[in-house]
C-alpha cells in the first residue's frame, strides 16, 4: 500500500507534464519606404504531433495565404516565429506570422 502512495503521484507527475519553447524568429529586410505607415496584421496555424504522426503538414503556407488574404497591398517588415509545446507522446507545432500591410 505505501509502495502505491508513492508510485500513483510520480506517475501523475511523469504524465502530465509539458514544456513550451520558441524555436526561432525570423524578421525580414526592414523597408524605409514602409517605416511608419501602414497596419500590423497577423496570422497562425499550427500542427498537432502524436507519435511521430503530423496531422497537418502545410500549415506554414496556410498561414502565410492568410496572412496575405489580410492585406490587400504590400506585406512588409514580415516576422515569423516558430513555437513547441511539447506533452506526452505528442507536441503541438504552431507558426505564428506578422507583417506591416502597406497600401500600395
């Protein structure tokens, strides 16, 4: 029974974890001709991960055609960032993208 108090809450403890990480951001050549004007748009899409098996395998480019169905002129000044969450046998990919629309 004592052996049984001690296990259940390790093994609670070794299941229910999770961990978050940023893997990388990118920003893009910086344009003087937009510097100031314009507005901010964003867009994300994300891929959940269970035992090696990816659920969606474009979402980058579903959220860069969103990004740019936003802005009806130009997309500048773009960020990308690339985003784990990691849980039990599975972690979740997620690409988060800004950019500057500017009228052209």
């Amino acid at each position: 029974m004592t052996f049984m108090k001690i296990l259940l809450p390790l093994l609670v403890l070794l299941t229910t974890g999770c961990a978050h990480s940023i893997h990388q951001v990118y920003v893009s050549a910086q344009d003087a001709r937009s510097a100031g004007q314009g507005q901010w748009v964003t867009a994300d899409a994300m891929d959940f991960v269970v035992l090696g098996f990816q659920t969606n395998t474009s979402y980058v480019e579903q959220a860069y055609k969103e990004l740019e169905s936003k802005c009806p002129g130009r997309l500048a000044q773009v960020s990308t960032e690339h985003l784990t969450s990691f849980k039990l046998l599975s972690y979740e990919q997620k690409v988060v993208l800004k950019g500057l629309c500017v009228k052209s």
